[in-house]
C-alpha cells in the first residue's frame, strides 16, 4: 500500500531522482499551428494545464502570462502567447466542458489570461483540492509530485526569460514537464481512491525554548 504523507520535507527533495516529461514538445508561435495542435488536443480525455510568464524582480509589477503549456499524455504544446495572443481557438479549448484539465492554482492563471481575451471557464480539476481530499496539506507542484512519485521536478528555470525570442531545450522540458506532471498526479490520486493507500502524518518540529540575556 502507497505511502502519503500529509507534508512533504522540502530537505528531501534535493535527494530523489529527477522526472522530465518523456514526450513530444512543440513549440507553437502562430495561428496555424495554434489550430491545429487545438484540434488535436479536442481530441484527448485529459489535459496537463500550466503557465509561465516572465519574471519581475521589481515588487508591485507582473507581466502577462507568456507561455501556456497543454499536454496529453504523449505530447506538449507550448503556446507562446506573447507572440500570438489568445487566438479563438485557445478560447474554445479553454471554454470546453468535456475534457477534464488539470493544473495548479488554476484561477491564477485563468485570470491572468483574460488580459488577452474574455472567455468561460471549461472543466478544470484543481490538484490542490484534489490534495486536501487526500489529506496532503502541499500546495506546490513540486511537494506534491515528490509525496507521491518519489521524484523531484527541477525549478531551475522558472525564473527564466519566458519572452525570449527562442526558448532553450532546458525552457522547454521544464514547462513541458510542469503540465505533463498534473496529469499524472490527477491519474495516480484517481488509483490510489479506488485501491487505498497510507497517510503517514509528519510530526511537527518542536520548538526550540526561547532564552532571555540575563542582566
């Protein structure tokens, strides 16, 4: 029976092997291609949801979302939307109410989408929900793939340049990975529902006694 824990030490993620998503990627900067990977995609049963936008290092600034990442199982698209917008036919996917989408923070970024265009919310499954149901008190991706796979996902290049002119190989894996990884975390909670599984609460750090200077 599966071990989950109700946290996840942060120490020990350094130590666990890393996961990559083992699938296709393409890169998709303009319309054409946006309809046609959205064809695709209207075609699946479930859907890994994410996104990225460029880094501000100035408190009370934020850019637009630069990157969404849709992955099936099998493929990732990365949909550069700081070059293409929000066409009408990521609308619709957006909008679709029969394929189950996953992501993190989900509101998050559905919000910060509607600079470029309004649209409905389709089916959308929160992990972090989902999670709590579990008893896993995580928010991050990370913390919840490493509970429950045994792996760590890199965040080496989530401060990237997400509005570079090419995103590098690395850029690529790890949005690419970040959405793939949803689906797989919603697949394998969806098992370990129906077989059962093990939650393993971690206790808390005691707190070290406070010592006053004495006079």
């Amino acid at each position: 029976m599966k071990i989950l824990y109700n946290k996840f030490d942060k120490a020990r993620i350094n130590n666990l092997p890393v996961a990559a998503f083992p699938g296709r990627i393409e890169v998709v900067q303009g319309i054409p291609q946006a309809e046609r990977a959205i064809r695709f995609l209207l075609s699946q049963d479930i859907l890994g949801f994410d996104t990225e936008s460029k880094p501000c290092f100035q408190k009370g600034q934020t850019n637009k979302v630069a990157l969404l990442q849709v992955s099936s199982p099998q493929i990732c698209f990365l949909f550069r939307l700081n070059m293409i917008g929000l066409p009408r036919c990521i609308v619709d996917l957006l909008s679709d109410r029969r394929i189950t989408k996953v992501g993190l923070s989900i509101a998050e970024d559905l919000n910060k989408m509607r600079v470029y265009a309004k649209f409905r919310n389709g089916n959308f499954t929160e992990l972090q929900n989902l999670a709590e149901e579990f008893g896993i008190e995580d928010k991050s991706l990370r913390k919840l793939y490493a509970n429950v796979f045994g792996e760590k996902i890199s965040k080496r290049q989530q401060l990237s340049n997400w509005e570079a002119d090419v995103l590098t190989d690395a850029q690529r894996l790890y949005a690419a990975t970040d959405a793939w990884a949803c689906i797989r975390l919603y697949q394998e909670l969806q098992r370990l529902r129906e077989v059962g599984f093990r939650l393993e609460k971690v206790p808390e750090p005691e707190n070290n006694p406070v010592t006053t200077k004495q006079e």
